[in-house]
C-alpha cells in the first residue's frame, strides 16, 4: 500500500505504533522490587548504609559459622550501625521540619508517618 492512499488517521495510527515500539524497545518499563519500592519510603536510608547493612550481616554469617569468639565484633558494628541509622533519621526530620516549617500539612503528614 503506498502512502498516497492512506488517509490521515492510518499515517497518525502508523506513526504512533511505531513510536511505542521504538519506546518499548529503548526505554522499558521496569517494575521496582519490593527492596527498592521499600527504600523509596525510606529516603533517610542513604547507599552507604545499605553497604554498612550488608557488611553487618556479612559478619553474622561468620559468627555463626565459626566459633562465638567473632560475636564482639558483629556486636560493636550493629550497635555502631543502629547509632547512625538513628542519626540519620534524626538529620532527615530536621532538614524536613526545616524546610516545611509554614506547611502544616506536611509536617503532620511526616509526624503521622514516624508514627507509624
């Protein structure tokens, strides 16, 4: 079939096929793990301690392979890791309190959300 002889709909019908498949092929649309979907309610948890997570149960692993002598060190690093979790949740209420000072909205919308 030649161009010519398509009216207008079919040319803008052609057009958008071929626009959705060049967009599902070069930009796909990709679902969030439950992982990911969880750590973005949580924006205060930064990279760094999802590595610090890591490297903490990386050392439980160990302690419960070997003998209990490696549990002071696992303990020494959850507590240091809880200490800095709590600071960080600490800075991120502050700068959200900071910046939301006038909108009370949001600040009962975040009080409400540390609740639960």
């Amino acid at each position: 079939m030649q161009y010519s002889e398509i009216n207008v709909n079919e040319k803008f019908d052609l057009i958008v096929r071929s626009m959705k498949s060049l967009a599902d092929t070069h930009m796909p649309v990709r679902k969030y793990t439950r992982r990911e979907y969880k750590l973005k309610l949580k924006p205060r948890i930064t990279q760094e301690i999802i590595c610090s997570s890591k490297h903490r149960d990386y050392l439980f692993r160990i302690y419960k392979r070997t003998e209990p002598l490696d549990f002071g060190k696992y303990k020494k690093f959850r507590n240091h890791l809880t200490h800095v979790k709590e600071l960080a949740k600490c800075k991120y209420y502050e700068e959200q309190f900071a910046q939301n000072n006038r909108n009370s909205k949001r600040i009962w919308t975040l009080i409400n959300e540390e609740r639960q």
